[in-house]
C-alpha cells in the first residue's frame, strides 16, 4: 500500500545520500525496526520457479523488485509494512506489498531522489547486504576478497557471509556484478541450511526437469531445493526428501525444442526421462541424445538457430531440411561402409563439424536433424535411381508419418540446383512420387556359378592411354571391358548402366571410370565393325547416355564423337575438352 512520506522517512531517504548509489541495504541507525525479521524454516516450501517452457535460466540475473518478492516470501511473520514508499513503486504492482515489508524491517531501502529501481539488477554486494541484516551469530573469519577492501560500503556485509559459508572462499567476490539466479538460490539454501537429495533427484518419479540445467550443472540440487515443496528428514546432517510434489509444465504433451534440445512431454504434463520413444533415446536430463556427446553439441547448435516454439512439427521439419541444403557442400569422398555399426553417426558428426560430405553424410546429418526436432527419422543406404532409370548407389533419409514411409534428399536437391540449375521437390514424398526413384538394398540370392567377366582388349588399352595423354585422371580408375551381355548375370553392372542402351552391336569396349561412384568421370571407347556402324551409333548413343548415372553428382552432359571405326564418350566436367582432342588427334587402329 502507498503510504504518505512522513518526516522521519524523508530523513531517512536522505540518509542514503551518505551510502553509494548502488547500495541496498540502509544501517540500523537509518532505518531502525519494528521487530527483528526472521526466516521460516518450518517447511521446505517452493520459493522460487521456472519460466513457462521449464527453463530455470541459471545464469539469468533477478531485479531489486524479484529480490524482494523472493525473501519476503521466506519471512516467518509480517513486519506491518514500512512508513514510506518510493516514487517509482505504485501500490497495485506485483512487488509492492514485498516492498513494503521489506522496508518494515529495514531490510532494504532505496535511493537519495526517492526511487527504488524495481527493474534494475541487484548485485551480489547488495544481496549479501540484505541477507546479513537477518540475525545471525558473529563468526569471524581470517579470510577477505581482493576486490572488497575495508573501505569498501558492503564489507563487514560480505565478511559476515564469508564468514557464515553463505559464499566461499575466492580471491574475488565481485561485488558490483549482478547475482544470477543459481547464486540467489544458493546463498539462500544455505543461509537456511537447506540442502537437495540427490538420491531423489537421481531416482524420483516426477521430479523438476529443467530443460536448461543437467544434473552435472554446479547449483543442480539448489536449484531443484528451491522450485520443489517437498517434506524431509535430517540424517547425520543430510537433508533426505521423504515427500515431494511431482512437478508438471504447462507445455502441450508432444516433443518440444528448448534452446536446441529436444524434450518429451506425456499425457500427465511430465516430461519423460531415462526411456525410448520409438527410435528417441531420452536420458536421465530428459533429453533426446544420439549416444554421442559431440554430435549431441553439434545438433543443439544447429537447431538451435533455426527453429522456434511457433513453429509447427513440420515447420521444424521444413527448417532443417531447408538447413542442410543450405549449409552442406558436396564433396566426393567415396563409399561407406553402411555394415558397419554406426555409420550414420560418424558420417553426421563429420558433416556437421565439416560442413562438405557425400550422400551418405548428407543422410546421416539430416536423419539426426530430424530427430533433433521430434522425428523417428533413419538412413538409408541403396540405390537412387536418375530420370534415365540409370541406378548407382546412394542414401537418403526416411521417416514414417502416419503409418506412410516418405523420402527426403536435401543432397540432390541442394546439388543439382548449384551445378545445373535443376530444381527438384524432394521433401516428403512417397516412395515412387520423386523424378529420382530409390531402392532400398537387398540381400542378393547366392549365385551358383562365378560370372565371366571379358577381357580387356589391348588395343582400346592403348588408345585409352593416348586419349588421357598428359592429364590423366587424378582419381583411382576403374577399367571394365564392355559387352552386350554383361549384368545378366545379376552381379555385374548393366551394360545399360554404361550406354543407357543394350541395343548397339559394337565389336569391343572399354570404360575407364573412377572406382569412387562420388566421382563424376567416365572415358568410354567403343570399336564397332566399321565407321558406317561408329557414326550410325552417335546420334543413338547422344540420346541413350545418361550424364546423371552417378546418382549423387552427375556431370553437365555427355559428349559422343567418332573416329573412324572407334566411338568415344567423355562425362568429365573438368577435363573433358582435352580428352576429346586427343581422342581426335589418334590413329584409328588396325
């Protein structure tokens, strides 16, 4: 309530003018009491909360007005209310009635022009201020901080709080900096000599999560003494809960994102913790983990910048798909062993931490990202299949919704579009809806007989050495001799695979290709009967050859020339042009 400023307060409001700006607490001679304050220590009561998504924001600081809402809360009885108030305190505020109990029993006071500064930040000097004008019994103490000589206004303050073990001791206490609030629960906790169990926190049903603070952070168990009611027994010291409130949010049951986290909610306004929720591990701290602590970071700090409580689950979906076409850049870096067991962590933590990546990288970060925003999300290793139907391995993500499996491939998209302009849709589709077509691996039936595999001709060897001339290709190469009827066998890759066609009737053929399949480049020279057949097989050729047969990458086009009775096919985007002058400067062979 607002009261009249009286003469006594005025001369007590222009005492302050003799203490710094910054101090809170007025001396006994400015502000005697009507009765000495003391603490309820009856029960062990919540007296401080979280905000609206859990959080506790330890590291937050708390205003002048919070402070006092916060210690009057603990008074055991009433002081009445001082005889004064501050310009800057109307008396239907929030804090008000705090306020004024406060300054019944002279606990703080305000500033030389009459203000109170509700809103300002109140420092760990002008807390410890407050907190040793409760009685209390002297101790003296030896010890002092550099930073708070005997000149300083809140000395015999914060000695009495070193001395009582309300802080400990440092070489800085820094005085003017402003109290977090995991300091304020602390300091309070042991000015009450309250204390967290942590067998209970470790164990109990329903207790607080903090979305923002694990059980490793420094003020844990302080923290979760001071947002919990609980009732308790002392044993040899130890305070051990033998009843607590279970603690709900207000958050809606389903999966949340909180600073980059991921949490659940069920049914019962709990957030779930030490369980699997589908492919979702949530640990003790109620959070989602892949079981790697780097990735873990490394997921927190992506999502963490690009999705917010707004948005819908898809929303979020859409956000990190949209990421990690943004932010990842190819790089061809060979096969994967998608047998062995974590590979799609190593390849996401890679990704991340790097940024480039093949298409099993590309899955694996985006399947995590998924996840990190609440989807049951897994990489596929198999085999994309091109607008020519041209097959090549490759991965990408899946993720059921609804009893419906849908594919995602941030990597074509993301590629094609900055090498070739080519804009794709490939968000949430069903299997066969894309322009790209993917088969999941399956296990091969056992072949009864070794396939024949031809011979490498010669002469094509030869000629495929002058064609390469003095840039040969600087990847590992891969040379298969060509036939019409090899893949027939069900092992070997199609000859379709190769020409996009099995319908030309060529005499001898030779692929030089990089044994990396992320490796865009293949040299393919084919020798036919005569040149009547090699021109007649251009055209055909032009048409059948697919530049997007390496799923992954592709090449811009394919380019078919012949010469004489040989035909050569060049799919290399950076040498492409020299190959094909050499290939034109050669003698036709014998």
């Amino acid at each position: 309530m607002k009261k009249r400023m009286t003469a006594a307060s005025m001369a007590a409001l222009m005492a302050v003018s003799m203490l710094p700006v910054s101090a809170c607490a007025a001396s006994a001679e400015d502000m005697a009491p009507v009765k000495a304050p003391a603490w309820n220590t009856a029960q062990h009561m919540q007296y401080m909360n979280g905000y609206a998504d859990g959080t506790f924001r330890p590291d937050a600081s708390i205003t002048r007005a919070e402070a006092c809402k916060l210690i009057a809360g603990l008074l055991a009885e009433k002081s009445g209310g001082g005889d004064y108030t501050f310009i800057d305190v109307p008396a239907d505020a929030w804090f008000a009635e705090s306020v004024s109990e406060m300054t019944g029993f002279s606990l703080i006071n305000g500033y030389e022009n009459g203000t109170f500064r509700p809103d300002a930040p109140i420092t760990r000097a002008e807390f410890v201020s407050i907190l040793a004008r409760f009685p209390h019994t002297d101790r003296g103490t030896e010890q002092s901080f550099a930073d708070v000589p005997a000149s300083h206004w809140a000395h015999e303050a914060v000695q009495t709080a070193l001395a009582q073990g309300w802080v400990t001791s440092d070489a800085r206490f820094r005085p003017d900096a402003k109290i977090t609030r995991a300091e304020t629960v602390t300091m309070i906790n042991r000015v009450l000599g309250r204390q967290g169990d942590p067998v209970t926190a470790a164990s109990g049903e329903g207790v607080r999560i903090m979305p923002d603070v694990p059980d490793t952070h420094w003020a844990y168990l302080d923290m979760l003494e001071a947002t919990t009611d609980h009732k308790h027994e002392m044993r040899e010291g130890l305070e051990v809960w033998t009843g607590y409130d279970r603690e709900t949010t207000d958050l809606a049951a389903g999966w949340h994102n909180i600073n980059g986290l991921l949490f659940h909610v069920n049914e019962e306004k709990l957030f779930d913790r030490s369980t699997k929720l589908g492919g979702l591990e949530l640990d003790h701290n109620g959070r989602y983990t892949t079981g790697s602590a780097e990735l873990d970071q490394l997921l927190t700090g992506a999502v963490k910048g690009i999705v917010n409580s707004k948005m819908t689950q898809q929303e979020k979906l859409r956000a990190v798909y949209d990421y990690a076409k943004k932010a990842f850049g190819y790089l061809g870096i060979g096969s994967v062993d998608t047998s062995k067991e974590g590979w799609e962590i190593e390849q996401a933590t890679n990704m991340l931490k790097n940024k480039k990546g093949n298409c099993y990288s590309w899955a694996s970060a985006f399947t995590y990202l998924a996840r990190q925003v609440g989807y049951d999300a897994k990489a596929i290793a198999g085999k994309g299949v091109s607008p020519k139907g041209s097959e090549s391995v490759h991965a990408w993500t899946e993720i059921t919704i609804d009893g419906t499996a849908y594919t995602f491939d941030p990597q074509i998209e993301s590629v094609y579009a900055s090498r070739y302009g080519e804009n794709y849709d490939l968000f949430m589709k069903k299997y066969g809806e894309a322009v790209w077509g993917y088969k999941k691996d399956e296990t091969k039936p056992e072949q009864p007989e070794t396939p024949v595999t031809p011979e490498v001709d010669a002469k094509l060897a030869a000629l495929m050495e002058k064609v390469y001339g003095d840039k040969p290709y600087a990847s590992m190469i891969q040379q298969t001799a060509l036939s019409n009827t090899m893949g027939v066998d069900g092992m070997t890759q199609g000859i379709q695979w190769f020409l996009g066609t099995d319908k030309l009737n060529f005499t001898a053929g030779l692929a030089s290709e990089s044994a990396m399949t992320a490796q865009a480049h293949s040299v393919i020279l084919l020798r036919f009967a005569d040149a009547k057949e090699a021109e007649a097989a251009v055209p055909v050729l032009k048409e059948s050859v697919d530049p997007r047969k390496w799923i992954c990458v592709g090449v811009e086009k394919a380019v078919v020339e012949c010469n004489g009775d040989l035909v050569c096919i060049v799919m290399d985007d950076e040498n492409g042009a020299t190959y094909l002058k050499n290939f034109r400067e050669i003698a036709v062979a014998e």
